[in-house]
C-alpha cells in the first residue's frame, strides 16, 4: 500500500465524470467485510433513491484504485478505517461518505466464554491487541498467533482467509485447540455454524473480561479528489460513524506508530438514559453523581461521546488505560486532553515494572510480540 499519494488537479469539464453514474473502485473481498458493507449499503441506498445511480469498476488491488482515481477512471474508492488511516499524505483526498458502523467487535469461536475455557488451553488469535487481551483475562491459556500455530499445526496451502478459517474450525473440531479468535465479519463471511461469543466491553458485567476492539473496527469509506460534490452521495454517509472516525483517528494520530497496532482506541456516541441505566446496574456512583443535579435531574441531556483507550503489556499482567465519558459538542477538547494524559501514562509505563517470578528483573511494557 501506498503511504503518499499525488494527485493531478482535474477540470471539471474534462475529469471524465458523468452526471448520471458514480464509479466506485472496488477490489476483491479480502474476507475483512469492507466490500460486503459497501453493497449492502449500496442496496439499500439505491432501493430508496432512485436518482442514485452507482457502478462499481473492479480493480486489482488498493494502487488499482488510486490509479483509477487519478485518471478520472472512478469517482470514489472504497477502503477501510485502518486504509485511510494508514495513507501518510493524503492531499487531494477527501473523505466522501462514512458508511454506518458494523458491530467493531471480535468473536471467540469455542463451546465456552473465556471464563470457562479449559485450564491451559490453546486458543489461536491473528491480532496482537486481542492476544494481550486474552492473556489479561486467561494468563493459564497458551494464546498463539498464525505464525505459531502454522509451525505447531499443519497449516493450509492458501494462506487467504477463506482458507485459514476454515483450518482453524478443523482444528477446533478435531480438539486440537480449545479456541480461536476472528472478526466478525470474517467469520461471519466463512459461513461456518459454530457457538461464537462476543469479545466486547462489557459494560453490563463488570465482573467479565472486556475487550476493546482494534482502533477503526467496523468503519468503511468512501474517498474522493478534493473538490469532488459529496452532496451527490450524502444518503449513503452516517455523521456518528464520521465522528468515531474522525475521534479515534485524532487519537491514533498521536500514538507512537511502533505500538499503534497494540493500542485499542474506541470512542461512540451514546444516550444519557442508557449510560444512567448502566451506571445505576453498577453501582458507578461518581458517573451516576456527574450526569444528575442534587434533586436527581439530568443536568444536561442530549448526546454523550465515550472514548477509550488501552494497552496491555505483552504477558497480560498490566494495563494502562483512560475512559472519557462528555457532551458531544465536547469531543474534541476530551479528545486532547486524553492525548496529554495518554503521553503521561505511556511515560511512566516506559519505565517497566517488576517481574513477579524475579523481582531483580523489570519486565518492559512496551515489548514487541
């Protein structure tokens, strides 16, 4: 993938775009559910307006569709959160249209929740994030990566993930792991039958093991030239999913880029009532005090942001997070403030802390898978 991107400013009159049709780059699925959202959305769209006319032009590979868009060959690109995210120099690029946000949470594929998995058991997960996550919430289980579990299995000779996941069901089955860990959509593209159980934050059961998801889980995109009218497609944008975007990116932003893919960012807009309900259901006194005046009244309704982030030491044993809960019109000061905080706690996390089997030791926070 590209991280810089020049584009060619193109006249109006001669950038080859029709009035009547919008061409979209789309690239093969890759099992990440990018594409599948962007149809179901186009489906859904086009049904209700009929003025909306879309064709998709099928390119290779992500380059595929830059190119296409500087040569006025496609309108919009599809891609993902992490995708934009991750393009370095994005000038000439506009972000078109947000698509509304898929469930961001991961699955466990097993018979049991993590609580009760086997002692000692073997679960298998791609991500790094999701691996110290596990091992927060199971230090006795054995959590493998592909890379390890292809050299302790017999791996497939696909390495695609309609193959991989597959092999991972079959190493389920047979009990030669006792779990394995995928994203929703790609396990629900596999169209496997098989007890699955959320991995989310579990704010209704503290008691639980909660998971916050890889920063952008779930968000997909539409992206255009600067100057391109979004006005044309803004049925297909969804503003709350364009606001945890643009939050979770300001965060990231300022993660030092050799952890970023460890650091779990997360941030959704959410109702008073339902944050008062949850408060109240756990028993979270100083969140129920801040949202009602001394008489028990909302002291301001209205929309509230939560934002999240964490990281956890590779082992499993130590955290270092913050949540945010604040009026949306707030966001943005939240979102600075969480990054000063996040820079203090990475500061001290830096210093390491004691191994427990050997005091004499200190084991580093910020050690690499």
């Amino acid at each position: 993938m590209a991280n810089a991107i020049f584009l060619r400013a193109l006249p109006a009159e001669v950038d080859g775009m029709q009035e009547e049709v919008l061409r979209v780059a789309v690239r093969p699925e890759d099992g990440s559910g990018t594409k599948d959202h962007y149809l179901r959305r186009k489906t859904a769209i086009e049904s209700k307006e009929g003025d909306l006319n879309i064709a998709d032009l099928e390119v290779p590979d992500f380059e595929g569709a830059i190119t296409s868009l500087v040569k006025a060959e496609a309108d919009l690109i599809l891609m993902s959160g992490e995708e934009w995210a991750s393009i370095e120099e994005k000038a000439g690029l506009e972000i078109a249209a947000v698509f509304p946000r898929r469930d961001p949470s991961w699955v466990l594929i097993s018979e049991d929740k993590p609580e009760y998995l086997p002692r000692r058991g073997i679960i298998i997960c791609p991500h790094p994030l999701l691996r110290r996550q596990m091992r927060r919430a199971r230090p006795d289980c054995k959590i493998l990566s592909l890379a390890k579990a292809a050299d302790k299995f017999n791996p497939p000779e696909d390495g695609d993930w309609s193959a991989v996941v597959p092999w991972l069901h079959g190493l389920l089955v047979d009990k030669d792991i006792d779990a394995f860990i995928i994203d929703r959509s790609r396990w629900d593209m596999a169209g496997i039958r098989n007890r699955r159980h959320t991995l989310g934050l579990q704010r209704n059961q503290r008691d639980r093991a909660h998971f916050i998801p890889p920063t952008f889980s779930g968000i997909s995109l539409l992206v255009c030239r600067s100057g391109f009218p979004t006005e044309r497609i803004k049925v297909m944008h969804d503003r709350v999913s364009e606001s945890a975007l643009k939050t979770e990116y300001f965060l990231w932003q300022n993660v030092d880029p050799s952890i970023r893919e460890l650091v779990a960012i997360h941030s959704e807009q959410r109702g008073v009532g339902v944050i008062l309900r949850e408060a109240e259901a756990n028993e979270d006194l100083p969140m129920r005090e801040s949202l009602l005046d001394v008489e028990g009244r909302v002291i301001n309704g209205g929309t509230r942001v939560e934002m999240r982030m964490e990281m956890v030491s590779k082992d499993g044993s130590r955290t270092i997070g913050q949540e945010r809960t604040a009026p949306l019109e707030f966001d943005y000061e939240e979102s600075v403030n969480m990054n000063l905080n996040w820079k203090e706690l990475t500061l001290v996390a830096s210093e390491g802390f004691a191994n427990p089997e050997n005091p004499q030791e200190k084991i580093r926070f910020f050690e690499l898978d």
